[in-house]
C-alpha cells in the first residue's frame, strides 16, 4: 500500500514536471478547458433569458447542477485519464498494456498513475467559478449539513464518473471499435446530470434511477441543497444516496475491471 | 545437476479467432452470431531450461514463438499443459513472477516515452525496489558496455532504434532478474548495433550466469550466440538439441575445396561430385552420411597429387530454411 501510494505519487509527479515544462502550452490549454466550460454555461444562460425557468428551476438552481458537474469531471479526468477509453482502447491496440503486465506492481495503479493532466485544472476552476455564482445569485437555506454534505456530492460526482470511465476502459479488452458508444454513457452521461432530472423523458430517468444510479449523485443531493420539491415522490433517504450511489458504481467498475484483465490474459489481443 | 530455470510440459495455448464477414450484410450477420476459428497457436510443447543456458528460440512468422514468450513472461494464461520459471506457475502470481525476470520486446519500449533514460532507470529502481549500491554499480558497468553514456540525457523517444534497445536492454537487468527473455533484440539494427549487443547478452550469459531465452530471425545471431537452439512450427517443437547437432543432421552437402598441384581434366573420384573447376582448382560436392571428409581426401590422394585443401560446412541460415521450406522435421 505504502510502496504503491509511493510509485503512484512518483510516476504522476514525473508527469507533472513535464507538462509544466512548456509553460505557455501548459496555460493555453488549460485556459483552452476552461473556456469550453463557460462558453456552455453562457449558452445555458442566453436560454434562460427568453424561458427564465426550465421545468421550475431557474439559471441559478441549474447551475449548481452544472457547475458542480463540470468542477468534478474535471477532477475525474485528470485523476482517471489513464482509464479514458479512448486513450486505453489505443494503448491495448499498440501492446502497451503487456508493458504494465511486465511491471512487479499492480496493473490498477499502473494505469491510474500512467496518465494525469494537470490542465484539466481550467475546467475544474471555471466549473468552481459557475458554482460560486449559483450560490451567490440564490437564498439557499444554509445549514452546517448541507455545508458539509457538499464535498461528499463532489467526490461521489468523482467517483461515478471515474467508474464509467473504468467500465468503457474495460470494454475496449474485448472491442476497440465501440469507442464512439461508450463515449455516450461517459461524455453523454456528465451532459445530462448538468440538467435536472426531470426534463428528461421516462425510460431515460428510470434508466438513471436503476441501472446506472446517476439520478441519486447529484440532482437528489440539489433538491435537499436547494430546497426544491421531489416530483418523483421517493423516500427523504434518497437525498442523501449520493455516496452510496457514487461508490457502488466504482466498485462495480472495478469488479469489471479486474475481469476485464483476466480475459486479456487469456485471449491477448 | 541443478533444477531446470525453466520447466514446460505439454504447453498450449489456442486462441478462438472470430470470422470476420465483409459487407454490410456481413456485419450485420456477425452482430447476430459469432464465427469463431480455433487456432492452436501452442500445441503440447515441452522443454526444459537449465540454469545458465543461452537457448535461441526458432521459427517462422507466426509459428508460435511469441505466444510462448508470453506465457513464460506471464501475460497469457495458458490453455493447457504445466509451466514453471523460477518455481514459480508465471500467470497465477504474476507480480512475484515478472519481480524476478527481465523481458524485452523488440518492438516495444518499457521506457517512459517523454523522459530521459536516465529517469526512467530511476523510476525502475523504485519500482523494483533494488537496492542504491546494486543499481549504481550495475548501471555504471552497463552504461559502459553498451555505451549509453552519449544519450543517457535524452528523452527516449528521440532516441534511435539502435540506443533505445540498448536502453531498454539495461533497463530490464537493472534488477539482477535471473532469467532474460529477449524477442528480437537485433532486429532492424545495423551491424555494428547488432554486435554490440551480442556482446552484451555474451556477457550477461557468461560472466553475470543469467539465463537467456531469444527469438530471432537473424541466424546470425543464434550462430554467434547459442549452443542450444529450439525449433517451433506451427505450434510444435520440431527440434530441440545442440546447434552443432542440426547442421550435422540437416546440413545438406558439404563442400572440399581442393587444390592441385597439377592440371586434370575432369578429376573425378568415386562419392562425390564436381561443382566447380577453376584451374587447379576444384570443388566437390558430397553427402553428409554417406562419405567422411578424410575417407574422401584419401580417395583423391591416392588418385591426385594435391597441393592445399578446405572443407566448408553449408551455412546455417540455409540449413534452417531447409527445414522450414522441406518440412524436414515433421
């Protein structure tokens, strides 16, 4: 455990030191990140002044949705870059992956620590940026719960995301050719969680509700946040799902994952 | 006798290959049922390798050479059949396993792409946990004998072909790894690359006792290297023995050059016959089996008075492509 926390903080650390070492590309791109994040709440924004509310929520309400998950997304993506299904479908395509199977360390870490992009750091701050302008535009009733329920709905947002990562890695042991479908449930999947729930039709909410729990890692925990009523009539348990949710999808993931690795060692490639 | 390094019984390993079929109506049709090939890659190889050994891995493209490494390095698991290196079963405690084994794949770096080599050694001193006088003392005498010293600083994908298979080739003995499998580490490589590298796996064989498995396809590398060689086609072992052996068996004809002292027309003698004439001197063809070379020198000296003469033995690329081209083996 200590030996991999070590080679882990080591090989990102190398990481890292290189991406900074062009400092104006380094800025650029992370500048680049960002600005994609608020050129979408812009778009957001210019629809609210002709609707000013989708389905009962207004700008700032959804953007607490959306700020918060694009800060996390971005958080996954530099954490989990190295399970991105696109960058694993390639590196199983070229052979890559017997390289870490040469290696005397765990395959998981080996991949998690093979990509980090520091970059990302745009997006997770213009995301921040978009959250703090939702609190600042809204009466929320702050209590210290809500306070410190906030960083948990952060991780498990971090955590979903990471397992659908993981799952669409996995995948690509058995087929690089999909990539564009799991790029659907991945990118497709963030894209619908910055919306609340319930504009979406109902076999894509139920899908959200009982196959991949999404609709308990963040728009549950914003309708106890943001005081709004539950259209669904669940139990008041499932405000506060999120971690469970969020850590049920990762394990899950992982399971897979370590299937996924045993196929590949009995089928190469 | 010392316990074999490595022990392989009855290995195999198939693979199911699914049939692609074309068009669009082909792709729907595979969508909606699986064609799968059955490909016997390995099919029930045996050997065994003791401690010390330098054995060269043969055989066609596809033959099964690299599906064997593999499962020796502990990526396949295989499909049937025992296996041990270093008392270990390769696949089922892999990390243990691949701690104790270097392994380099011609094609493929295990470097960090963006560093210098020097810092991906560092990272694998970390990973490997080798201790800080081991790795020093082996790098300072690596980086001497292949030579590193000149790109030690550069980042390995500005490398050349040649400096990063000598790179990569230092990377994986760093740990002292009792068992080096090496999959054609002189392919593509120029002549000079090529023998430094020989030099390199002679020393690590002779002076440092590691064992070497290499695949090849440059015979010339087997010829300078191994005693032993292996044959694999089509998923068998066709041959297993002493180089030496193979050219004895399979060699085809051996040559006698002689010079006369004297002109003959057509200086014929019984068990052999006449390739070329140049003068006063005359090349003879004979089988391996059915004469001796000196049974022929005394035919011809009781017949000719000979000046100067040399045997020449068939050259092992040609003796190995006869057996795959012949099928001797099978």
């Amino acid at each position: 455990m200590r030996y991999h926390l070590d080679l882990y903080i080591r090989l990102v650390g190398v990481q890292i030191r290189s991406q900074l070492q062009y400092r104006a590309s380094f800025l650029m791109d992370s500048a680049a990140t960002g600005i994609v994040t608020v050129l979408g709440f812009l778009t957001l924004a210019l629809i609210f002044r002709r609707f000013n509310h989708i389905s009962g929520w207004t700008l700032w309400e959804v953007a607490f949705l959306y700020g918060m998950v694009e800060a996390a997304f971005g958080t996954m993506d530099m954490f989990f870059s190295g399970f991105d299904p696109q960058n694993f479908g390639k590196q199983i395509r070229l052979g890559l992956f017997d390289q870490i199977l040469l290696r005397p360390v765990n395959a998981t870490v080996q991949v998690l620590a093979s990509d980090f992009i520091l970059r990302r750091l745009g997006r997770i701050i213009q995301g921040l940026i978009v959250l703090g302008l939702a609190f600042a535009n809204q009466d929320v009733q702050w209590t210290l719960g809500k306070i410190l329920y906030l960083p948990v709905i952060f991780v498990s947002l971090v955590m979903f995301f990471g397992g659908l990562f993981v799952i669409g890695a996995t995948i690509t042991f058995w087929t690089v050719e999909s990539i564009e479908i799991i790029n659907v449930f991945t990118y497709g999947g963030s894209e619908m969680m910055s919306y609340p729930m319930h504009i979406y039709q109902d076999w894509m909410r139920r899908f959200f509700t009982y196959v991949l729990p999404g609709i308990f890692i963040v728009y549950y925990p914003a309708l106890f946040i943001l005081g709004k009523p539950d259209p669904f009539h669940m139990p008041q348990f499932a405000y506060f799902l999120s971690p469970v949710a969020g850590f049920s999808v990762l394990l899950a993931a992982s399971v897979f994952w370590q299937f996924g690795v045993r196929h590949y060692q009995s089928t190469g490639t | 006798m010392p316990k074999p390094i490595i022990t392989v019984k009855e290995l195999q390993k198939h693979f199911k290959i699914q049939k692609h079929r074309r068009g669009l109506t082909g792709a729907l049709r595979n969508l909606a049922s699986f064609h799968t090939d059955l490909v016997r890659a390995v099919d029930g190889i045996s050997f065994t390798i003791e401690p010390g050994e330098l054995v060269g891995y043969l055989g066609p493209n596809g033959a099964g050479k690299s599906t064997t490494l593999k499962m020796l390095t502990g990526l396949l698991v295989p499909t049937g059949g025992e296996m041990w290196v270093n008392d270990r079963v390769p696949w089922k405690e892999r990390r243990a396993h691949v701690a104790k084994i270097g392994a380099v794949f011609g094609q493929r770096t295990t470097l960090w792409w963006d560093l210098p080599v020097i810092e991906s050694f560092d990272l694998i001193q970390h990973i490997y946990q080798i201790p800080k006088n081991q790795f020093k003392q082996n790098l300072d005498e690596f980086r001497d004998l292949l030579d590193l010293d000149r790109f030690i600083n550069t980042p390995v994908r500005s490398l050349s072909l040649g400096q990063r298979m000598r790179a990569d080739i230092c990377a994986a003995l760093l740990h002292n790894p009792p068992l080096l499998f090496l999959d054609e580490p002189t392919i593509g490589l120029d002549v000079v690359a090529k023998e430094r590298i020989r030099q390199f796996i002679r020393f690590i064989n002779h002076d440092r006792r590691t064992t070497v498995l290499l695949t090849t396809h440059d015979l010339s590398d087997v010829e300078k290297l191994c005693e032993r060689v292996m044959i694999i086609d089509h998923g068998k072992l066709l041959y297993d023995g002493a180089l030496a052996d193979l050219a004895e068996r399979f060699g085809g004809n051996r040559e006698l050059v002689v010079e006369f002292s004297e002109m003959y027309t057509h200086p014929e003698v019984e068990g052999a016959e006449i390739i070329q004439c140049e003068g006063l001197l005359v090349t003879y063809g004979f089988e391996r089996g059915s004469i001796t070379a000196s049974e022929l020198i005394g035919r011809l000296s009781v017949k000719y008075r000979i000046h100067d003469l040399k045997v020449r033995e068939p050259e092992i690329e040609s003796t190995i492509r006869r057996i795959y081209e012949e099928k001797l083996l099978e």
